[in-house]
C-alpha cells in the first residue's frame, strides 16, 4: 500500500513549528478518515478502528479485516471503535452494535461475543473501551453498563449496581488495580475494592478537590502512576499517585485551567495518551495539548488553520518511535513528528540570494575565512553566525569546484573551465584554459590540478606546468584522463581517482601504479569509480567509491572493503574524520560510521537534497562540518549530533504461501515457529520495522539459516520469497536499521517444512520392515524349498539306501548264508566220514564247523539290520528275543522275554542304532551265559513320552565295576553307545548280578508304517 503523505506547515503556533505533520490522504487502502481508534499492539503495529473495518499498518503495508456473514472467525463488525490487548497476547475489538471480538493471531481467527437476552454474556453490543486489571480480568465500558470477562464467564454492572448511568465511554485499572470509568452525565466511578459497588466522584463547586465535569471522555493512568481524566467542555483534571496510594482521591484542576498559559481550560478532552519522553497528550477539537511534568507547562499543536472546520479528535496515539497519530474523525488522519534542528540547510542568503550548488569547501588560514566554491561563484561562511554571503572575487561567478592557496599567498581556484590563479597583490591568470578543473591540492612545492584532462604540476614560481595523462598502450600511464578526486598523503604520496580506479604517482619514475576493482577478488576496490580519497593514519588510505568504502592498507598492499550494508550500497563522495568517527557525504545522505565498532547510521531525512557533492566536507575551528549538496550548504556540529539510541521494533507480519492446491496467508506477529506441509515450500514473508518516523528510509537485512550462507541486503524492500525449500528446518532471521542508523535486534521465526510421507523416518522404517519382511519371506519360501528339495533328494537317497540295504541283505543271505551253510554242512560230512579217526583233525573240524556256526549267525544279524523292512522297535524286540532264545536253550538259564507290543511297530531307530543296540545287547549275553553263572536272564524295555530305554539284568556273580573289570567286551560297547548317540550304564558287584541299562535311545515315530 502506497501513502500520500502532504506536509502541512503552519505558521499559527509556535509549538506547532517545531514539528512536522503529514496528513495523510485516501489513496490507498487506508481511510483517511472516520477513524474512531488508534492503538499500537506490543509487536509495534498500529491498529485503526473505522466505521468501515479494521486496519493493521506496519508502515508499509496495510492489511484490513471485515465482517464476512459467511465466515464464523470473522470480526463481528466493521464499526470497530475499541482496540486493547490483553496479558496473554490476544486483542479486542469493541465494535458498534456488533458486540466484542477477540483476535488470535496464531490462528488469523476472531472469536465472537455479543449479548443475548437471558444469558452468561456481554451486557451490550455497542462496547466503547477495554482495560485489563491486575488480575486477568477484562472490563468492557459499553453502552448499557459495565461487564467483566474472567473465567469465560462474563458478569454485569449496571442499573442495579451502578448509578443510573449506563453509557460509558472510557475505563481503565490504576496501579493500585482500582477500576476506574467514566461516561455521560455520571461523574467518574470508581469500582471499590471489594469490587462489589460503584463509588461516584461528581463536580462541587463548593469543593476545590472535586472533578471539573461529570461527563467524562477520557482517562489514562501514566508511568508514575497518576491517574488523569478528560472531560467534554471541562479540560482536564488529574488524581496524583502518592494520593491514590494512600486512597485520597483529591482532583487536581487548579494548574490545567483557562489562566495556565496554553492550557486545555474549557477545552473537551477526548482522549489521552503518554509519549516516550514522559509528556502527557490530550486531543481536543482541533488542537493537541502536551503537558510536560517536569516543568509543569502546557504548550500546543493546531492541526487545522480553518476554524470552520469541526474536527473533533476522537483517536489519538504516541507510538514507541515517537510519532504522534491523530484522528479528526470526519476530516483526515494526521501523523505529527518532532522536527529535527540538528541540520541547518543554509540554500538562501538573508538578501535571497541563491548559492545554488556547492562543490567546494576551503579553510584560508590566511585570511582566517572560509570560503564554498558553488554555481554562483565564491561564498564566504561566517563560523560565529553561520550564515553565508556572496564573497568579493569579481569576474568569477561561474561554478567554482576547487579552491587552494600556496604557501607565498596565491590563491587557485579551479572552475568549470580553468584554473585561476589570483597573486598576493590580486593580480588574476588563468592557467589552464578549456578544461574542467575538478580538484586542486599543494605538495608545497607544486599546485597539482585534477581536471577532466589529466593531472597538472604547476611550478608555484614560473607557473610552469607538467601534464600527465593517459598514454594508450602504456600500463605506466594515468589509467584514465578523467579525475574525479585528488590527494596527498603524509609521505607527499599523490593519489588520483578516476572512472577507471584508484592511481599513485611515483615521483622518481614519474610513473603510475594502479588499483582496481578485479571480479571475484576481495582484495581488490569495490567499485573503479572513486570520489573521495582521505588518510586515517600512516598505514591505512580510505577510499570512497560509487560501491562504498574501501580501506587500502599500505602495509600490505591490499584493498579491504567495508562489509557494512548501508556503506556498501552508498557511494562515497567526501569524507572527513573527527576523531574516531568518519563523516561521509553520499549519494543519499550523511553517514557516520563509528571506526571503533563499525557501526554505521544514516541520516537521509534532514536535507532539502540528500546528494553531496565529492571534496565538499569540511570541519571548521569551531567543531561545526560543512557539507556542499546540491542545494546548497548543511551546517551541523557532530557533538551534537546525539541519535535517537531507543533500538527500534521489527516484527513478523505474515506468510503467503503458494501451494499447487490453494493459496493462503497468514498471520505471523506472533508466532515464533510455524510448522509447513512439503507442499507449501513456495512462501512470501513479510516484515517491517516499527519506525514510523521515515519509514522509506528503514533498511533491512534478512538470512534464512541452513539456506543462506550470509546476511543479505534488501534495502528499503520488506518482504522475502523462497521458493522449493527442501524439507527440513530453517530459522528465518531479520534485522533492521531506522532512518537515524539504529539497528534494531534481531527476530527470528523457525520454520519446519515437512517431508512428504514418503521421505519420513517411519516411512523408511515402514518401508525397511515391509522389505526385511518381504526378503525374510522369500529367504523362508526359497529355504523352505530348498530344505524340501533336500528332503526329497535324502528322501530319494534314503529310498535308494533302503532298496541297496535289502538288495544287499538278500545278496549276503544267498551268498555268504548258503556258503556259510554249506562249509557247515560239509565240515560234519568229513567228520562223519573219519568216524572217530585222526582225533586233532576232528578237533580241526569241530573248530571249522563251530567258526562257522558263529559266522553264520553274525552274518544273519548283519542281514537283518541292512533290511530296511525290519527298523522298527517292534522288529528288534523280536529279533533280540530270538537271538535269546537260541542262545540261553539247554543252558540251564532262565530267559525273560522282553514284553513286545504292536504299537511298537511306528517307531523306527536308524539303522547304525539298530546295529550297535543289537551288538551291545548280545555283548551283555553272551558275558551272562558265559561268566556270571545266573538262574534268570531279563529284558526290559521302558518308554516314557521321548524316552526309550532298555535294561538287561541277571542274578548272577556278579563282578567289580569298573576297578576290577577292565575287558575287552565291556570297552567295546561303552564305544558302540557313543557311536550310536545313546546311553549306557553298567552296574555290577560281587553275588549282586549285574544291570545294563541302555538309555536315551533314538527314535522317530513314522506315520507312513504299515
């Protein structure tokens, strides 16, 4: 939004000269009128309450609210004619006939409070003003009582508990949390503190602490604490801070009437306000008064000249950077600022007479003048009246750039087409003809002239002259024939600016070096175009350019460049150094940068032209500086020169994003984090700085963190766009500088802008689960296959196994069996055949046929436990019961069977165990039969769930176990256990029989057994 601002100068009062008032006019979104309230909220912004909606302005923009039937988290109306903000930050809006609103800025929304017959609300619709107390509660002045919000719960005051006057216009809680309010015909009130009454003060004129009048428009209770009151037709009166302490409530009146000089007297008072130096404001119709405490005078300010015109100033405010903002609610809306003297603009001589445009400041320690060379000739400035007039050098009124004296007294002055030299005895000579001479400078030797076709010696005796200028093709030559400033320094070191960079003159080779601006190198000038050169000390050259201030150390040869914004974005014209503060005349202005924190401020807004011309700067004996520009002459004192030093208030105003679905804004004044969707990465933030004093002259610096590597400039533009932020969190920073070169602090807003769901960590944990489950999946199905594949192959091989064990046990049955047999069979042939002969072959044949009796039963077990058809429990029981049968019959032992049981025929053993179960078994006989001369040979099997054991015992000798045994038979099957994975334990003793248990033997139930 664009404000015409038109300064009124008035001339009928002499406090209103002192200040500066703008009026401004309807051409933008702002009204310029029927504006009923002026407030500033705590982030600086100031808020406007018209008959035509709300308005939030920050001094660049203008953001308005209004009713809208269609949106419940509108305002209740638009005649909006009360603004308070409460202790936790929301505002509220009384309005006409509307009821009250309260704005949450975090969420752009207003909550809506109207009255309803016969209900817990508001006592009316029309709400006049709004205080807080010292509790939280909120008080509403309205137009049919008194009403208290606290607790969500609203309670009303009115004819029953007040006096009969319901229509009140104004409240407010003092520091001692007394509620105070004022209205039409009633007096003021006071709320007791039982809070449970009215007290009534009314005007008795027989009583001269009583109030002036009974209507009452205004009330504020000040810094100190003193309550004051304005009232219609009757002035002001005031109840002071130390008597409201002690509850005397006595009303000052005496010192605020018609007989005090520039008094409000008689005057209606419509509103009160305090600025930041302690001085109390009343609005009136026409005229603002302003009570100063500390001397106790009134003085005042007339906003109109005509008379005629009814202005009652209904809205007034003193925001925090000192501006006054008043309404005359059916004419305009002013903005009044102190004017500001420390700048004396001196364009007009006392006979009006114009300088024109100054390009030359010269002290004549000679004639102990100082002389201004400008468009009009030679000035002189007078220190002690400071005032300037046209000095006696006749002949010479064309446009004087330079002015110098050597050291016999003759005095040069370059204009804008020669040089001219006027002797001791005033004789005059041009030196140089058709050239513009820029900049004139003595080495005590030499007049050296910079003009616009090269450099000049001048020999000050024979007036010879040397010319130096630029030689194409030769590096050692003058970079460029136009000099634009010219200076010697303290080792008699001539340096020369020119469009094209910085020149030094080596006097022995009278030769030339050069520095320029190279691109990409930070040790080089800034800019090439360079207006002003001046030394700070012998190490350091100052050299200022169209792109700043640069800083030529002449140790090391190198350039450094002054990072601070408002220097580098201004183009150095003149300088001058007063002690640790360096003055700089600018294409906008003046600035002052502080050499010890360089810290730089700005003063743009105090001239009739802000251009300064190059070389026109000038500190005089009396501690004034003189600035040429080009209307004239600035005159000030820097030791006066003491800037506003209160840091001004920057805030947030809102967010645009711009989203591929819907746009939308909001509010950011009170927000410091604001959470964004991946799709909202596209977003406009605004900002301003709450210094309404000039506000085209604030500036702005902004840097987005962990996007921005630095602080970047945005000159007078208030507002930031990013675009396709990443996802992640940032930390938007601002910061701002004032017309006056404070800088405000720094606020910053951190902004999360969320992935997509796809790009979150549970995502990626989601989608890590659903891959490991998926691989686990697969790894399952493709073990799970492999393992039956596996199954199948064993199973196969198993088959295969199975088919070579009974192939095998067939073969060794028809082969070995029947040979084994036969070899039998013949052995008792031939011994039938010796009939008793040959006794030791007998014996011989007796031992064959026993060998192979003995093989052929080991040869039946072998058969037998290669037949896969015979692997169940049930087949070995039988097998081992036959096996004992034949072994213990005729021996005089008695077997027990072994119970067997056709369950037992699904449960198989492996054939190694099998095998190795028999071999022991048959072990455990034989040594039986053999040594332990038993009656009772038994066999048990016991089974329990997965456990399968077998136990042999005999009631025989018996032996010692295992000290004294240490056999052959006995070692062997304790190695067939182990092989077969199973186990065994042998307990024997003397005349105590002996025990085998076989134990933990493997088994697998088999399903497919028929």
């Amino acid at each position: 939004m664009k404000l015409l601002l038109t300064i009124i100068l008035l001339a009928s009062s002499l406090f209103a000269e002192e200040y500066k008032i703008e009026k401004f006019d309807a051409s933008g979104e702002l009204p310029s009128n029927l504006v009923f309230k002026i407030y500033q909220d705590s982030r600086g912004f100031l808020w406007f309450g018209t008959m035509y909606g709300l308005y939030r302005y920050d001094g660049v923009s203008c953001i308005s609210y209004r009713y809208n039937p269609f949106d419940s988290a509108s305002i209740g109306n638009d005649d909006v004619i009360s603004i308070f903000e409460d202790s936790k930050g929301y505002l509220w809006f009384g309005t006409y006939l509307g009821g009250v609103s309260r704005y949450d800025a975090a969420a752009s929304a207003f909550t809506r409070f109207t009255h309803k017959e016969n209900t817990n609300s508001i006592c009316d619709n029309t709400v006049w003003a709004i205080c807080e107390d010292k509790n939280g509660a909120i008080w509403f002045a309205t137009q049919n009582g008194i009403c208290k919000y606290e607790n969500n719960l609203f309670t009303a005051y009115n004819n029953s508990s007040a006096p009969k006057v319901n229509t009140f216009y104004c409240i407010v809680a003092d520091n001692e949390n007394n509620l105070w309010a004022g209205g039409l015909r009633g007096g003021l009130l006071k709320f007791n503190s039982e809070r449970t009454k009215f007290d009534t003060y009314k005007r008795n004129d027989a009583s001269a602490d009583s109030i002036n009048g009974n209507v009452i428009r205004g009330l504020y209770c000040d810094k100190k604490g003193n309550l004051w009151i304005g009232m219609i037709q009757r002035g002001i009166c005031m109840i002071k801070s130390e008597d409201i302490k002690q509850n005397i409530f006595r009303f000052n009146k005496q010192m605020f009437d018609s007989t005090n000089e520039n008094a409000a007297g008689n005057s209606s008072i419509y509103q009160i306000c305090e600025n930041r130096k302690g001085e109390i404001l009343f609005s009136s119709s026409g005229k603002i008064y302003s009570y100063k405490p500390d001397n106790k005078k009134f003085a005042q300010i007339t906003l109109s000249q005509n008379t005629n015109t009814k202005g009652e100033n209904l809205a007034m405010v003193s925001d925090y950077s000192g501006c006054l903002w008043v309404s005359s609610y059916e004419n305009c809306l002013f903005k009044i600022t102190k004017k500001d003297e420390r700048f004396l603009n001196l364009s007009v001589t006392n006979n009006g007479s114009e300088f024109g445009n100054v390009r030359a400041l010269y002290y004549d320690s000679l004639a102990k003048k100082i002389f201004a060379g400008s468009s009009s000739g030679i000035l002189e400035y007078d220190e002690h009246s400071r005032k300037i007039n046209k000095a006696d050098f006749a002949g010479i009124d064309t446009q004087v750039n330079s002015i110098c004296r050597d050291e016999k007294g003759n005095l040069y002055i370059g204009t804008e087409n020669s040089l001219i030299k006027i002797s001791s005895f005033g004789i005059e000579k041009k030196l140089i003809e058709n050239t513009f001479v820029v900049k004139i400078i003595t080495d005590g030797n030499s007049i050296i002239a910079g003009t616009s076709n090269g450099i000049y010696f001048i020999n000050t005796a024979s007036d010879d002259t040397i010319a130096y200028r630029n030689i194409p093709g030769d590096k050692n030559s003058l970079s460029e024939n136009m000099v634009l400033s010219l200076y010697n320094d303290s080792e008699n070191n001539v340096w020369a600016g020119t469009y094209t960079g910085l020149n030094k003159f080596n006097r022995d080779s009278k030769t030339f070096s050069h520095y320029t601006k190279e691109l990409n190198d930070t040790a080089s000038l800034s800019n090439n175009y360079v207006y002003s050169i001046l030394q700070k000390d012998k190490d350091n050259l100052y050299i200022g350019t169209a792109g700043g201030l640069n800083i030529l150390n002449l140790k090391s040869d190198k350039v450094y460049v002054a990072k601070e914004n408002s220097i580098s974005a201004s183009v150095i014209n003149s300088m001058v150094l007063i002690g640790e503060k360096l003055w700089m005349g600018t294409n906008r202005g003046l600035l002052q940068l502080d050499l010890k924190n360089f810290h730089a401020k700005n003063y743009t807004d105090y001239f009739e032209s802000g251009v300064f011309n190059p070389g026109a700067l000038l500190k005089t004996n009396s501690g004034d500086v003189l600035a040429g520009n080009k209307s004239g002459l600035v005159v000030f004192n820097p030791a006066n020169i003491n800037s506003d030093t209160i840091k001004p208030l920057i805030s947030f105003g809102s967010i645009k994003i711009y989203d591929a679905k819907k746009n939308e804004s909001l509010d950011l004044s009170r927000l410091d984090k604001l959470n964004l969707d991946y799709s909202q990465n596209n977003f406009e933030i605004d900002f301003a700085l709450m210094d309404f004093n000039n506000p085209a002259g604030n500036q702005y610096e902004y840097k987005l963190e962990g996007a921005d590597k630095e602080w970047i400039l945005s000159g007078n533009k208030s507002s930031v766009f990013y675009s396709s932020l990443n996802p992640g969190k940032y930390e938007l920073k601002i910061r701002g500088v004032n017309y006056d070169g404070v800088r405000s602090n720094d606020k910053s807003l951190m902004l999360t802008i969320s992935p997509p769901f796809w790009r979150t960590f549970w995502f990626y944990l989601i989608a890590a689960c659903a891959i490991f489950v998926l691989a686990f999946t697969l790894y399952s199905y493709r073990l799970k296959k492999n393992i039956r594949l596996a199954l199948e192959l064993e199973r196969a091989k198993e088959e295969e196994r199975e088919k070579w064990r009974e192939q095998a046990s067939i073969d060794y049955h028809d082969e070995l069996g029947h040979k084994l047999t036969r070899i039998s069979m013949y052995s008792r042939r031939a011994l039938k055949k010796m009939n008793g002969h040959a006794d030791e072959l007998g014996s011989d044949i007796n031992n064959i046929i026993e060998t192979s009796n003995s093989l052929r039963m080991s040869a039946r077990d072998l058969i037998w436990s290669l037949n896969p058809s015979e692997d169940s429990l049930y087949d070995f029981i039988t097998r081992i019961n036959l096996f004992a049968d034949e072994l213990f019959d005729n021996s005089g032992m008695a077997y027990h069977k072994c119970k067997n049981i056709s369950e037992w025929k699904n449960i198989e053993m492996k054939m190694e165990v099998k095998r190795q179960l028999l071999f022991i078994l048959k072990e455990g006989m034989n040594n039986a039969l053999k040594y332990s001369g038993a009656n009772n040979v038994r066999l048990e099997l016991f089974k329990q769930n997965d456990s399968l054991s077998l136990i042999l015992t005999d009631d025989g000798t018996g032996f010692e176990y295992p000290s004294e045994y240490s056999g052959y038979g006995l070692l062997n099957m304790k190695k067939r256990s182990t092989k077969a994975g199973f186990g065994l334990q042998i307990e024997s003793s003397f005349n105590k029989g002996t025990k085998i248990e076989v134990n933990n033997i493997p088994f697998f139930i088999s399903v497919n057994k028929n």
